[in-house]
C-alpha cells in the first residue's frame, strides 16, 4: 500500500484493485455495498450462470491481522504490543505458554468481552452479523 494511504484503510483505494482483479478473472460485478466498515466489502455479482456474494475484509491498516490482535490484547490486558509476529508470539508464550499465534488468540478471544472483540476485528464481526442476518431473512 502506498505511503499516503497508510494512516488510515482507503477503501476506495482498495475497491479500485478488487475490482480490477475480479473483472480480470471475468467476474461481471453488479453491486459493491459502500454501506460497510472500512475495510470491509460485499460485492454482488456474476461468474457465468452463478450469481455470487463476495464478503472481502482487509486485516489491519497495514494489510496484516497483526494490528487487530495487538489491538484485542491492548483492549483486554492493558498492554501494548507491537503489531508484529515475534512481539505477539513473546506475549502468547509469556500469557498462555504458546508461541502459536493461532492458538494464543484462540485463548485470548475465549476471555474476551465481545464488545472489545468488535472494536479489534471490525470487519470480521461486521461481516459475520451480515451472514447471520441473511440466514434469518432466508430461513422461515
């Protein structure tokens, strides 16, 4: 990502390559819901006869779930760690005896409040709220 869009996710900026990737590979795009976290898009489109929705997040401002992690470690224990694998990995070894990033936020998202779990992965829970309600509409 470029230098001048790092502060912050551009997801216009983000749109324009999805975009050009998917018609590259011959998806007919009918619909990208602007309605949605930065970070975070639902395309609606088509791939021959299949009619397809597309839910596409984007991990951290850096493009790295690193961010997001550190961000939940910050909001639960009060700590700040540096987004980066080895200062995550120290914490999990340190916190739960795993240096597996994987299974330490596993554990870390098992004590977890769920308001702090949407506050780090934004899009993620964004995302999973617009399965489940699509699920509600569809199912009698």
């Amino acid at each position: 990502m470029r230098k001048k869009n790092r502060d912050k996710l551009n997801n216009d900026y983000i749109k324009r390559m999805i975009e050009k990737k998917l018609l590259n590979n011959h998806l007919q795009i009918h619909e990208i819901d602007n309605n949605t976290p930065n970070g975070t898009f639902i395309i609606k489109g088509k791939l021959g006869s299949h009619i397809l929705q597309i839910y596409i997040i984007v991990h951290g401002i850096d493009l790295k779930i690193e961010e997001e992690i550190s961000k939940l470690i910050e909001l639960e224990k009060g700590i700040i760690i540096l987004p980066e694998k080895n200062q995550i990995k120290s914490f999990f070894d340190e916190t739960f005896h795993t240096r597996s990033i994987g299974k330490g936020t596993g554990k870390l998202i098992e004590i977890s409040n769920k308001r702090n779990l949407r506050m780090s992965f934004s899009g993620l829970t964004f995302v999973l709220n617009e399965i489940e309600n699509q699920r509600a509409i569809k199912i009698p």
